[in-house]
C-alpha cells in the first residue's frame, strides 16, 4: 500500500480536529469509533477497512461517557490513531483489525493525558473569560470559548498529523516485525476489551423491560439469511410497537404499578 496522499491527508486532519471538538462536546458524536474511522476510512479511499475497525473499536467504547469534570478514555484519538495505523498497515484482514484495535487501548489513555493538558492550559482562558464578562465585553468571552475549542481540536489533529507524516512502508515494517506472541496477545487483549463492553452494555440494560429483547436478538442473530439492513428495520419495527403497547396500556390496564426500575419511574414522570 502506497502513502496516503496530501488530500487525503489533509481530509483525515480535518475529521481528527473535528473528532478532537466532539470528545469533549458530545453533541454530533464524530469522536465515536464508528463515525470516525469511517470517515477516515471514506476520506482514503478504504471506506469498508475504516467501517470494519469502526464498528470493532466501537463495541469496546460503548460504556465510555462523559459524567460532569470526569472524561472518559479518549475514544477520539484512539479512534483517529488506530484508524491511521490501520490504513498505512494495509493488512485489512483480522489480524489487522485485532492490532489496530488493541492499540486502541494505550492510545485513549494517552488522549486522556493530552486533555489533561489542554484543560490546564484552559482554566486560564476561564479567569479570562470570568474578566471579560465582569467587563460585560462578550466577544471577549466568546473567543476565550473558542479558543479554548480550538486546543480540543489541535490536540487530535497534531497527534494525527505526525502519524501521517510516518511513510506507509515504515508503519508495514513495524508490523511485520511484530512477533507472533505479541500480535497473538494482542488479538486475545483487545478480544477481551471487546467483551468488557459488552458486558457494560448488558449492565446497563438488565431490566424486566428490556430482558426479552435482548433473548430475541440472540434468535434473530442465528439467522444467516437476514441482512444487515433487515435485522436493523425489524429492531426498529419493534421499538415502534413497544412504544405503542407501553402507550395504550402497558401498565396493566391504568394501574399505577412501577415498572421494577425506580429511576426509569422517575425519569418517566419528567
């Protein structure tokens, strides 16, 4: 596989800023595994490579949320990284997606370190933004805020830049050397994080609600004659029906009976 080319490039710098904005606003999810290196995948021309590491990175980033002050690992540049080390690797079989995707890990603890950084650096734009609003000059404080943006951005975008810098014959160099233990180790590591998502997600789901969907997803996943498109609209087809059930008297013909979980009860009310 050749070098990415300046386009190209400059395309995937551009996807690791934006990725590096929506780490710390969660507001159109392009930080995500699956938005991410899809995008980076599109933008060089491996549309399909960047999907199937996509979609393996994101099983792994599904229980990774922002909670207030607290960040979770950086799915941001794990996600942009991996992809880069993936597209210059050029082996898009499993072994490549198992080695993108246990450098996943040590990558989103290094975004965490890079924030850190960045969100030092910020508590200074806050005094200033703080004294430009007690000076009422709001333009002053909206630089301050966009400022402090633009080092979220930069703090992808130059990590990705000097990955992209690396020629391509380097990064396969790399790869090749790697011996069979570390690539195997590898491979069981990141296959591990992957069910440790999971799990997380099955935690989070486990109520009397939910149980039953869960049963048929593991029926209709046995069926190898439904298609991606398919299973996808009869999962929707479902949630549509459930609602309308729970909304016509899923609570057992008017009664006020709670639903086994308090906080849904609550959040219901709202």
């Amino acid at each position: 596989m050749s070098d990415i080319s300046i386009i190209s490039a400059v395309l995937v710098v551009v996807v690791a800023f934006f990725a590096g904005l929506e780490g710390i606003l969660d507001q159109f999810q392009f930080h995500q595994p699956i938005v991410a290196c899809t995008l980076i995948g599109l933008v060089t021309g491996n549309l399909a490579a960047g999907v199937m590491l996509g979609g393996a990175l994101q099983m792994i980033a599904l229980g990774w949320a922002n909670i207030g002050a607290a960040v979770a690992p950086d799915a941001a540049l794990a996600s942009v990284a991996a992809a880069i080390i993936f597209i210059k690797g050029g082996d898009f079989s499993n072994v490549g997606i198992n080695v993108a995707t246990a450098a996943a890990i040590p990558l989103a603890v290094a975004g965490l370190f890079l924030t850190m950084i960045v969100r030092t650096v910020s508590v200074a734009l806050v005094h200033t933004a703080d004294n430009a609003a007690k000076e009422g000059n709001i333009a002053a404080v909206e630089r301050a805020h966009l400022f402090a943006l633009v080092l979220q951005g930069l703090r992808i975008a130059v990590p990705a830049a000097m990955l992209l810098a690396i020629p391509a014959s380097a990064v396969q160099g790399v790869l090749e050397k790697m011996p069979d233990w570390l690539s195997g180790g590898m491979a069981v590591g990141g296959g591990m994080v992957v069910a440790v998502g999971y799990a997380m997600v099955i935690n989070m789901m486990a109520t009397r609600e939910v149980w039953p969907f869960f049963a048929l997803g593991f029926v209709f996943a046995a069926v190898t004659d439904f298609t991606l498109i398919g299973l996808g609209t009869i999962g929707v087809a479902i949630a549509f029906i459930y609602l309308n059930l729970s909304k016509q008297g899923g609570n057992g013909g008017g009664t006020a009976s709670g639903s086994g979980d308090p906080i849904g009860d609550i959040l219901e009310d709202y």
